[in-house]
C-alpha cells in the first residue's frame, strides 16, 4: 500500500487536473454560445441563395452549369474533411474520420481513386497518415472563420471538378444536433442534386442582367461556398460543445478519484495511528 505522502502527493495532481478541465468547461460554454450564434446567423443566407440558385436554374433550362450535370461514370472523387484544429472534444475527430474512412474503402473498392482537402489540423494529419492524395489544405481557423482564409483550398477542389479532374465531390464535416448530440454526416456537394435546390418558391419573374449565364455561374459558385462555410459553421459549434461536455466529464471523474484517494489516504494514516498505539501499549506493558 503507497505511504500517506504519495497518497497526498497524488491527491494535490488530481485537483491541479482538475482546476484546469473546470477552466476549459467553462471557457468551451463561453465559445459555445458565440459559435452557435454565428452558425445560426449563417443560416439565412444560406437559404436565400438557394432560393436565388433554384429560380436561376429553373429559369434557363436551356444552359446547364457543370455543377448542375450529372455524370454517368464515377472514376475519382474530390473529399472536403473538417475537423478541428485542436484536441480534448471527446470522440468528435475520431467519428467523421471513422465515417471518411469506411467511404474510402469502399470507393476503393469500387476502383475509385480520391483526392483531399483538408480542413483543420485533426483530419489534415489523418490524412497523410492514411497516405491520401492531399491536394489542399488550411488549417489554424481560429474562433471566427472567415471565408478568406477557406477560399484558396476551395477553389482548387471547385476548379478540379469543373477541368474533369474528379466527378464528384463530398464533404464530411459533424453537424450540430443539440448541445449534448453531435452527427458525422457527408454530404455530396457536386454535382447539385435537385432535393438540394429545392424548386423555386411561389410565382417569380426575375430579369437577370447582365445575361443569365453569367448569373448562374456566380450564384452557383456563392452558393457552394456557402454549404462550405456552414458546414464549418457547424462543426465549430459542435467542437466546442463536445469539448464542454468532455471538460465536464473530466471534472467529475476527478472528484471521484480524488474522493476515493481521500478514503485511501484516511484508512493508511488511520492504520498508522493505531499502530502507532498498539505499540505504545505493548511496550507500557512490557514494563
């Protein structure tokens, strides 16, 4: 059995440990909030440019964009993975890369090849540890993701599906449920499926200027980005709710081994005391 000072020794690290995981709940509840205000400030635009892209490719049905023709062979498909840049968020990285995975082999095992843009620094090192074909990357977000710092690795995966490079694209990012629930989903981002447009919302009569095409073209190509962004959105919010309830859990394991410890540490330093008498008492009666 350890003596009472390693006991005590052990007892002073756990509370250390766990001053530092009630720290990083409450600070992931701060963030939490902000990015699930951000996430949802997102919303609403996405959906409005969906409108706008669903009445614009409604309207001209005589000019497909790439992003809205489907393709009947399938020989590579591009992958968009977001996680997170940092640790400590419960089994939140290790779900969508178990879901990227299982989808990789099986497009392998279809004779499909792949290529990868990784988004944070968790999947970015999945990536080439699985020896994956990493054509972009942006990683270090921060809190508040902007558009211009995801631009560059986006249009490389958007120009390789327009040049033929890969017909089709996904994106694997985890979507946020609620604080306590969050689910890997994929997504197909190109070709547009219909289901995802949606078909165009009560009666419309637009005049598109400079010409429809060059409309489409734009609006499609926002409307993407867009998914993109709230994707990212959505995932942000969904690390730091699992990296609260992961701190919170933490926090609590720690108050029980630190009760435990104590009970420990009661019954040795006890067990010592009434040595200590016994000894005193046998030697009082020896004399």
């Amino acid at each position: 059995m350890p003596g009472s000072k390693e006991i005590r020794t052990k007892i002073k690290s756990v509370q250390n440990t766990r001053k530092i995981t009630k720290a990083m709940e409450m600070v992931a509840a701060s963030k939490m909030r902000k990015a699930q205000e951000r996430m949802r400030a997102a919303r609403p635009y996405g959906e409005k440019i969906r409108n706008v892209a669903a009445h614009i490719s409604h309207a001209n049905p005589e000019y497909r964009h790439p992003f809205l023709v489907h393709r009947d062979t399938v020989k590579k498909v591009g992958i968009i993975i977001i996680t997170t840049d940092k640790g400590l968020c419960g089994g939140l990285n290790t779900n969508i890369q178990r879901l990227a995975l299982n989808k990789i082999k099986d497009w392998e095992s279809e004779g499909e090849a792949f290529e990868v843009c990784c988004i944070g620094n968790k999947g970015l090192g999945f990536m080439q540890r699985l020896g994956a074909n990493v054509v972009s990357q942006v990683t270090q977000m921060g809190d508040r993701p902007t558009m211009e710092k995801m631009i560059g690795a986006i249009k490389v995966m958007l120009d390789g599906y327009i040049h033929d490079r890969f017909d089709r694209l996904v994106i694997f990012y985890t979507k946020f449920i609620n604080t306590m629930k969050q689910e890997p989903v994929m997504e197909q981002l190109l070709p547009l499926s219909g289901e995802r447009l949606g078909s165009p919302e009560g009666a419309w009569d637009y005049i598109y200027e400079p010409e429809p095409k060059v409309v489409l073209d734009q609006v499609l190509m926002r409307y993407v980005e867009a998914i993109i962004f709230q994707a990212l959105s959505e995932n942000m919010a969904s690390e730091q709710s699992a990296r609260m309830v992961a701190m919170k859990s933490a926090s609590d394991n720690a108050g029980s081994v630190i009760d435990e410890l104590t009970l420990i540490y009661n019954k040795t330093r006890q067990a010592a005391i009434t040595k200590e008498l016994s000894e005193i008492v046998g030697g009082a009666a020896a004399v």
